[in-house]
C-alpha cells in the first residue's frame, strides 16, 4: 500500500532541507579556500607541523584506543558482573562532557597539581603542556566512541560461534583472536572511524590540558583557531584538508562495510 503523497513530499522537503543545512557549510568551505589557497597554506612550516602533529597524536591515541578499548569491550559485551551499568555508564561519560570539562577533569587528575600529579613528576613524566598530553586528550575524548561501537558490534556476534569454537578445544583467548574479532570487525572498523574523527577533530580538552603551543601542542584544530583572527583564508585552507580527510574515513568506513550504514553495525 502506497502512501499518501502529501507525507511523502513532506518526507522530502524534509530531507532536502537536511541536506542543503549540512551540506552547505561544507561545500563553502571549499568554494571560499579555492585549491590554490589550500596548497598555498600547506606550503607554510607552521601549517604542516599541525597537521604532522595531528596525525602522529591521534595515531598513538588510535593504537592505544584499540589494544585497551578491544579486549575491554570484549568484557563488557560478554559478562554479567554486579555493577556492569554504572562501569558502563562511567565508560560512556566523557561523550557528554563538553570539552572545556573534559580538558579540566584531566588537570585535575593529572595535571601537574592533579591527584597523581605529583606521582607522575616523581615518575619524571611531564602531561601537561607537552606532546604526551595532547595523546592523553585525544584518548580521554575519543576512546568512548570505539567503546561503545566494539561492545555493540561483540553484543551482536552469534555465541554459537563462540561456544563451537570452546567445544573444539579453544581457549578462550584463542576463540576471542580467531572467532570474535572477525566476526564483529565492521562493526570494530566503525568504531575505529568514529575515534579517528573524534581525535582530529579534538579542540576544547586538548587546549586546556595541553595548551597550544607550535610543533609541540598546536594540532590542526589549535592551528585552524590560531589563524581564525588573523588569517581567515589560511584557516579556510586548513579546515578543508580536515574536511577531505573526515570524509576519506568514512568512505573507507563505507567501503569496508558495503552499504550498511554504520549504526547497522551495532545491531
């Protein structure tokens, strides 16, 4: 049975009003920064020491969001244990926290007056204000997304596979390894996406615990802000390379998974 017309032009006015809201804001920053002023940009020193940056942090972030964040998700997705939704639940906090308290909690947890604080400088290991913070943010922020995607995508993988696996003399590690991973891997691939967008595009916590301070701090998104006043088109410029390649990972995201979009792998 068809539906009535008027809902659907309804649906789509609808629709079309999304696309034209999201879209646009995009597309100019394209059509403002032209391609001679995005190389032109890129030509400068400072320009390609936050973009370097950038991609160094945010993969160390990754790497460590995915050696902790997998196992963990594992865990959470498989286990019954008293006190599950509130582990939860702290897990998923920093999604809601706006980045100025997210950069603050992290002072105030590690920073040089923080409570380990004066543990971490005994140790001779120096956060705030340096490169290490800046991973430290990027992760703090961006390890609840891979999270909450692997514990989903682990959720939904058939525990007949699981169970066979251990029938046919499997550890437990080995059936995790071999079995679980592969099984849930477009749902980790989705995850791992929505961390690595998360991680370059971190501003609020990473000014406030790290500081920007150029080739040590300033990652693009400090670089974007820093030039924001006082060179408009070299902020354009930068803010496209971010654009090109946010949407580079989620076609790879695409790509890996077909046509099923990534909350589908959730499910």
């Amino acid at each position: 049975m068809k539906g009535r017309p008027g809902f659907a032009s309804l649906l789509t006015v609808a629709l079309t009003c999304a696309i034209a809201f999201l879209t646009l804001p995009v597309l100019a920053i394209f059509l403002d920064a032209g391609p001679g002023a995005i190389l032109s940009s890129l030509g400068e020193e400072s320009a390609r020491e936050a973009l370097w940056l950038s991609l160094e942090t945010t993969s160390i972030a990754l790497a460590i969001i995915l050696l902790v964040g997998t196992p963990a998700a594992y865990l959470l997705a498989t286990r019954s244990f008293p006190g599950r939704a509130v582990v939860i639940t702290l897990v998923e906090l920093p999604l809601v926290l706006p980045p100025a308290v997210a950069g603050i909690a992290l002072l105030a947890a590690v920073g040089p007056s923080g409570i380990l604080g004066g543990t971490l400088e005994g140790l001779g290991v120096r956060l705030s204000l340096e490169t290490a913070g800046v991973v430290v943010a990027l992760t703090f922020v961006a390890s609840p997304f891979y999270l909450r995607q692997a514990q989903a995508a682990f959720a939904s993988v058939d525990r007949t596979l699981l169970d066979a696996s251990r029938t046919l003399g499997a550890s437990e590690a080995r059936s995790f390894a071999r079995v679980m991973v592969p099984s849930a891997m477009p749902g980790l691939v989705a995850g791992t996406a929505l961390a690595l967008g998360r991680s370059l595009g971190e501003f609020g916590a990473t000014l406030m615990f790290a500081g920007s301070f150029q080739g040590i701090t300033q990652t693009a998104p400090l670089a974007i802000y820093d030039r924001f006043a006082t060179d408009f088109d070299a902020a354009l410029a930068l803010s496209a390379v971010l654009v090109a390649v946010s949407a580079g990972i989620l076609l790879s995201v695409k790509l890996v998974q077909g046509s099923e979009p990534l909350g589908d792998a959730a499910r």
